[in-house]
C-alpha cells in the first residue's frame, strides 16, 4: 500500500473511531509498526491528528474522561522537556512567578537554576518538587479542595486566595488550543487560572505542539490576551503562521 493511501485510510478510521491504537492499524493495513507509527509522527507533525500513547485520537474527539496524572505524563515526555527547559529561561533573579498545574509545568522546577525566587503555585507536585530541590525560595501553595485527577487545589478557596496575589509571570498548561480560544479538561482549574493569569503581569502559556488545533470542555482564556506561548520547534509552519496572529509564539531549540 502506498504511503498517501495509508495516511488516508488512518484518517478515514480516525474519524469513524475518534481514537485508534498502533496494533489495530498495523492488522488493518498489514504493514509493520514501525511504518504505523512513522505514518502517525507525520500526520501529527501535518496538524490531522493528536498523537497519544499507543496509538492516535482525532481532533474532533472529546474524551468522556479526563487523563490522569500519571496518564498524562507518560505522553510527549521530550517535547514536554524541551518546553519546559525554554520556558525556564524567562525566570529571573528576585522574581514572583505562579507554576500552575500539569505534567509540563511541573518539568520547570527541573530546570530552575535562580537562587532568589517567590513562587505561588496550586499544585501538589509542583510543591514537592519544589522542597525536593532543596533551594531556599519564598514558596506559598495555595490550598483549596483537592483534586486528585490533576493534584490541584480548586475551588472557592484556592480562588478568593490567587484573587488576592500579584505575580510577575504566571506558567500556566493547557489541555488545547483552537484559533483564538485556550482550553482545559475542568471548569474549577480553568476558573483558577483565568483568575492567576488576570494577575499577573507578563502571562505565558507552555504546551507541546500537539496542543494546538485541539480543544477540550472548558474555554478559560483568550489567546490574544496571553503575551508568549512557549512550544516545540517541531510545530507546523502553517500551524505556527496561524497562531502567530494572536499572539507571540516562542518555539524550543532542543526538540
């Protein structure tokens, strides 16, 4: 079969299925894994499809479910990194950030070399990181009704306690990006970071590339109204000529 012919039949399953796994194309079309998985890196890099593990979901899907956190951190490990390493580099001596929740933000932490820092966060992993890497930061959580899906803490709480705080620079994940329209999987987190973001003085975004041309249930924010989002390299150029009219888009150097 050729190439063209396996990319359409793998987006005709997708649109009938929603979601497809490796194994199920490879007995399908009767070539390898390998090829299958080839085949999906590119329709992926193309913007058709969202790469998950073992397989591929189509944009038009919404899972019923959201993935946990364990889930989601086995996804995308070396473009999480690569973004998380970037937006590293916008932390600065002396600085007052908010780290939000999500497996990207929490790869971050790994790479905060300052010395003098206040971070607020809402994140239960995020904070042990944090007291994990031992530096002497002014560190506040911000505490709330837990969720343990995400390890967040949301709600009337946490949300009349960030309403109060300023910060410099705000880090906040996002389950999906679509046109002008920035998406998470819950309405409590996506209430929590539009709250964070409206304070704080320079808004960043951080998602890997497979975050764009997808949405999920929750708009909490407006692309034009964030000023960089940090993400891959590998990033169709006409995904990325898209995105830029509403925003800066900052891609890695390492992915």
């Amino acid at each position: 079969m050729l190439k063209k012919e396996r990319l359409s039949s793998i987006l005709e399953a997708l649109d009938t299925s929603g979601v497809v796994t490796v194994q199920n194309i490879v007995k399908e079309l009767n070539v390898s894994d390998m090829t299958v998985r080839r085949d999906l890196e590119e329709l992926a890099h193309q913007g058709k499809i969202i790469r998950i593990h073992g397989g591929a979901q189509s944009l038009n899907h919404y899972r019923h479910e959201e993935l946990s956190h364990i889930e989601k951190k086995e996804i995308h490990i070396s473009e999480k990194l690569a973004v998380a390493e970037t937006a590293s580099r916008f932390i600065d001596e002396g600085d007052s950030i908010f780290l939000g929740p999500g497996t990207t933000i929490e790869l971050i932490v790994k790479f905060i070399h300052v010395k003098s820092l206040r971070i607020v966060t809402n994140s239960l992993p995020v904070f042990n990181l944090l007291e994990e890497k031992n530096e002497n930061f002014d560190t506040y959580l911000v505490g709330g009704s837990y969720r343990k899906k995400t390890g967040a803490f949301v709600g009337s709480i946490a949300n009349e306690t960030i309403s109060k705080l300023k910060v410099g620079k705000a880090f906040v994940g996002v389950n999906g990006i679509s046109n002008d329209a920035i998406f998470t999987a819950n309405v409590e987190e996506g209430s929590m970071q539009n709250l964070i973001l409206n304070n704080a003085q320079n808004k960043f975004i951080v998602a890997d590339y497979h975050k764009f041309n997808k949405e999920d249930f929750y708009e909490f924010y407006r692309l034009t109204d964030i000023d960089q989002v940090i993400t891959n390299r590998k990033v169709n150029d006409a995904i990325l000529e898209k995105y830029k009219k509403y925003t800066t888009i900052m891609t890695d150097t390492k992915s």
